[in-house]
C-alpha cells in the first residue's frame, strides 16, 4: 500500500517500493492501483476519509504550486496555511 498525497494540486502516490529505494511516483485518482513502471511494484492507494475538504481548501489558493498536502497534515492546518496568506 502506499499513500496519496497532494503536489501542485495533484493527486499523486510513491511507489510501494519507495522504503527499496524505487523513486517512482505517479498521478493518481480515488480507486486507483498503484502499479509502478519502474519496478513493477503493485498496491492499493490510501487517500484521506476528508479528501473532499482537503481538496476544496487546496482549490482556494490561486497558484497551483502552493496547492500542497502530505498524509497527517490536518484540515486545521490547512486553513491556517490559508488564513495566513490571505486565502478564504
């Protein structure tokens, strides 16, 4: 298994492998299988119960590199990310 994280506002997933030392990652989507083209690793996605939130908070930020989320980072901290830029 591997976990989905948000990188300029887009879903994507290490390998499963990547604790091996395989640096594969790719775009992903909720009910994806993560099958690695670099090592042939395959594994289900893991993407947050709030994953609606935590895309409408990341939609409200108007430059797409800042749109960024890491697996234990919480709805909390995102808004005060938001706040603290001037994003509502």
């Amino acid at each position: 298994m591997t976990f989905a994280f948000v990188n300029h506002g887009r879903w994507v997933a290490n390998c499963p492998r990547w604790m091996d030392g395989c640096t594969e990652a790719h775009r992903v989507q909720p009910g994806d299988r993560f099958v690695c083209a670099n090592c042939g690793a395959v594994g289900s996605v893991e993407f947050p119960v709030d994953l609606d939130l935590v895309e409408k908070l990341l939609a409200a930020r108007p430059v797409p590199e800042t749109r960024n989320w890491l697996p234990g980072e919480t709805l909390d901290e995102l808004l005060v990310e938001n706040l603290e830029h001037g994003v509502i």
